[in-house]
C-alpha cells in the first residue's frame, strides 16, 4: 500500500527516517485488519502462486527435454537453442510494457488474459510437429509470461497492505516460484522418458483450473488515470531495446562477442536505451518513472536481481553439464542432485516473512548472497570422481538457504513504500532484471566456458580439459555473487548512517526558532 512517510534503506521509514512501526499509519492498520486471512484471500495468492509455479516449472522442464525434441524434430542444435531462448527472448523483452499494461488497463484483466494464452500455447507446443512452429509457441508463452509475471506481483502488493501482511504472502508466492523451478527438473526427467510432449502439455490444464478459479476470486483493482495518455513511443523504445538486448546476448556466444554483428546490435541498443530514457523524461505518462530509481534501497533490489538471479542460472547450467556430460548422470539423477535446494526453499516458504519482519530486507539479502559466495566457491572442489555428499551436497544446502533467503527478500525491498498505481511497473522492472540478469550472465558465463576449452566429451576433449574449462566460469559466478554482496553491504551502511541520524534528532534538546543547534554528521 501506499506510504506517506519517506523510504528508508529497507522501505517506509518515519519523518526521522526510522522504520515506521506497524499499526502507526493507515496501512499499518489495514496489515492488522488482515492478519487473519479469508478462505477468497487465500484463493487469490493460490491463483497467483500458480502462475508463477508454471513460468518456473516451464523454463526447468524444457532444459532436460531438449535432446529428445531435437531427435524428434529434426532441429540442429543452433536451432534447439531457440526452443529455450525464444521464451527467453518473449518474456525479457516484453515485461516492461507488461507492467505497465497491468497499471493502465486493469490488473485482474490484464493477468486473466495473458493466463488464458498460456494455457493455449502449451496445449498448441505439446501438439505441433514443426521446429518453427514450437519455436513459435514458445515464444507467445514467454509474452504471455512477461504479462503474467508482473501483473500476479501487483495484484499481491496492492492487495496484502504493506509489511508483515504483504511479507508473508511474497514469502510464499516467491517460494512456489523456486519450488517449480526445482520440482521442473525432476519431473522432466519422469515425463521425458515418456515422451517430451508431456512436458509441453503439462502447465495446460494447470493453467486452466488457475484461470477458471482466477475469474471468480481475484478482485477488480481500479485502472490508473490517463491523462497523459499511453506511452506508446516509451513502449515501442523501451520494447525494441529490450527485444534487441536479450537476442543480441543469446546470439553472442554463436556468432562471435567481438564481431561486427555483436558490436553493432549492442550499439543499437544503446542507442535505443538513450533514446527510450528521453521520452521517459519528457512523458506525462512515463512507463518507467524513472524517479523511482533515486531509492537507493530500489536500485539495490534491482541489480540484487540481476547478479542473484544470473548466477544461480549460470551455476545451474555449469553444474548441469558437469553432473550430465562429464559425469554420465541421467537426467532424473542430475534432478534429484538439485532437490535438497528445492525442498529447503518449499519448507522455508512460512518462515522467511518473519525473518524479514525483524531483521529488514537488507540484512537478509547480505546473508543471502554470503551464503551464495560459500556456496559457489565450495563447488571449485569438483574433480571427476567426487563424493556426493561431502562436494555437492554442501553447496546445494547453502544455495537453497541463500535462495529462500534473497528471493522474497528482493521482491519486498523492490515493492515496499511504493504507490499502489505503480506497483505493476516496479514489478516490472524488477521482472526485467531477473531474465536479462539471467540471459547476459549466462551467455557470458558460456561464453568462458568456450573460451577456456570444448567444455564436451562429446567434441573428443579429454575430461581432464572438460573440467578444467568449468573451472573459470565457476570462479565467475561466484564474483558475481560476491558483486551482488558487496552492492547490498552498501545499504548496511546506509541503515547504519540512518539510524545515527534519528538518535541525534531524538536526543537534541527542543530549541526555539532563534536558539538553533547544528550537529555534524
């Protein structure tokens, strides 16, 4: 809900930049007003927990079933790869104009349809028998998600007022996202032994039930005053940029980082960005109010996104390649390696709302990405006849702790103290950090790999060169955790200096107007 009162490093603060305490101001009361959920409460997060369940479970799900659709379809593997970045490609570069979309016309609406396309297009993915074609159906079902995505997070943060409330129904909906995206890989591995359509078809009537329970639960939300009218040129710019910058990454590690094509396409978005920020200056109906970003606490929640989420893609992958291609893992195996990261973040799913209620976002963010660091760097220790246990396990615990711990904790931080009409483009925004994070950390990430070896039995490398190429990308996404630290140690200190600042207020001795007392930082 909307907060009267300034921000401070971890969201609304009172007029000495102190936290505000719950119950102090109208949204306050409304969070005690519902701390006891209705049965319809609880049937809107459900509705919304299952969107975001299958846009998780839908990018785990095809990874492993690749091999099978490339068999089936006759797809080269510069073909095979569209599979899984045409998603990609819909849903980063579209989820700009789909937060606003769900501001000006109309959450419930705009989160309903984009549901309904992507029940549609898993059906229509399960059942074509063209690469072009799936290729196709991906690439609606990521628009649909970038759609989707945005629109379920404002509908949560317009609904559960601001602070314990909102805190522990993000706790959840955030959990079901991790959880999908680790319960995807294990079911691959089952579906894909029957055939990799089921994995395609799956979400479909999932979907569906989420739809028809949708139309009757979720509630209206007003629409946002036009005056200024739509930002088309805004979306058209910030769109093209965004389409362009996602493609431009996944083709990098193709067609070269340094050749004319890379350089030119990067130039473009540039140019693109420049151009889309101008309008967004000049606009009386901006799709980004760049204003927003002069939150110190905004601007860490969004490159925390970028670094959490785009390490963690990367790990996932190197770790893939490594248990599947070098190991001879099956698919089903190389699932259940990643399980006890899922299980600890569904279990976790009631806990961290309160964690955060008495620690703060920033401090539970800094914990987070430590553990990453630990975590990543433990896995340096793979060799080509590791113990299950004592070399992987370790780092799958601290990474599903770290991941129950960052990933509510930046959605809250991104949310808190922002306006009610502009909660679906923060959400977003931060949507967007989240898979162009993941998309240019991951192409770089591969872009190491190719670089330092094969990275493949399979090309006639050793497996002595195949381990020792993963080696650098590994020592990278753990400098990209640690950039992700080190960014968000920033706000510890903001909150220290914050809080110096109400002690002196509090203490200084009330002064007439003419009898003034000046403190020093």
């Amino acid at each position: 809900m909307t907060s009267p009162l300034p921000d401070g490093p971890d969201g609304p603060s009172d007029s000495h930049g102190a936290r505000a305490p719950h119950g102090s101001s109208g949204s306050g009361a409304a969070a005690a007003s519902q701390e006891r959920w209705t049965p319809r409460l609880w049937g809107t997060l459900l509705v919304l927990c299952a969107a975001m369940f299958l846009d998780a479970l839908d990018v785990s799900m095809v990874g492993v079933a690749l091999p099978s659709i490339g068999s089936e379809l006759d797809l080269s593997t510069s073909s095979l790869q569209w599979v899984v970045s045409g998603y990609i490609l819909g849903y980063g570069g579209l989820l700009l104009l789909g937060g606003r979309a769900a501001d000006l016309l109309g959450r419930r609406e705009v989160f309903l349809i984009a549901l309904a396309v992507f029940a549609l297009t898993s059906l229509f993915g399960g059942l074509v028998d063209s690469g072009p074609l799936l290729i196709a159906s991906r690439f609606v079902k990521g628009l649909s998600a970038a759609f989707t995505a945005p629109a379920g997070l404002s509908i949560i943060t317009t609904t559960f007022a601001e602070g314990p409330v909102r805190n522990r129904a993000l706790s959840i909906y955030t959990t079901c996202a991790a959880t999908g995206f680790s319960l995807g890989l294990v079911l691959s591995g089952l579906l894909t032994e029957v055939s990799w359509r089921l994995t395609m078809l799956l979400p479909a009537p999932i979907a569906v039930i989420a739809l028809i329970a949708g139309l009757k639960l979720i509630p209206r939300s007003p629409r946002e005053a036009r005056r200024g009218g739509y930002d088309v040129p805004g979306a058209v710019t910030g769109t093209a940029s965004m389409l362009l910058l996602v493609f431009t990454v996944v083709q990098a590690p193709e067609v070269g980082w340094a050749s004319a094509r890379t350089l030119l396409s990067f130039l473009a978005v540039a140019v693109l960005l420049a151009v889309f920020v101008r309008i967004e200056l000049r606009t009386a109906s901006p799709l980004i109010r760049l204003g927003v970003l002069r939150s110190g606490a905004q601007v860490r929640a969004q490159l925390g996104a970028v670094t959490f989420f785009g390490g963690y893609v990367s790990f996932q992958f190197i770790a893939t390649q490594y248990l599947q291609s070098l190991l001879g893992w099956s698919a089903l195996e190389t699932a259940l390696a990643f399980l006890p990261a899922g299980v600890i973040v569904a279990l976790s799913a009631t806990k961290i709302a309160g964690v955060v209620d008495r620690f703060g976002t920033t401090r539970v963010i800094v914990t987070g990405f430590a553990l990453l660091v630990v975590a990543y760097a433990l896995f340096l220790r793979i060799d080509l006849d590791p113990t299950y246990a004592a070399v992987i396990l370790p780092s799958m615990v601290l990474i599903g702790v770290a991941c129950a711990l960052v990933f509510p904790s930046l959605n809250i931080q991104a949310t808190n103290g922002v306006a009610d009409h502009e909660q679906g483009m923060v959400s977003g925004l931060l949507n967007t950090s989240i898979q162009v994070g993941g998309a240019v950390i991951l192409a770089i990430t591969t872009a190491v790999i190719t670089a330092s070896g094969d990275g493949s039995v399979e090309s006639g490398a050793s497996p002595q060169s195949v381990l020792d190429s993963f080696r650098p990308a590994l020592v990278l996404v753990t400098a990209f955790a640690a950039v992700g630290l080190l960014i968000n140690l920033t706000g510890l200190r903001a909150r220290r200096r914050q809080r110096s600042s109400v002690v002196v207020a509090a203490s200084a001795p009330r002064q007439n107007a003419d009898d003034r007392v000046t403190v020093g930082d």
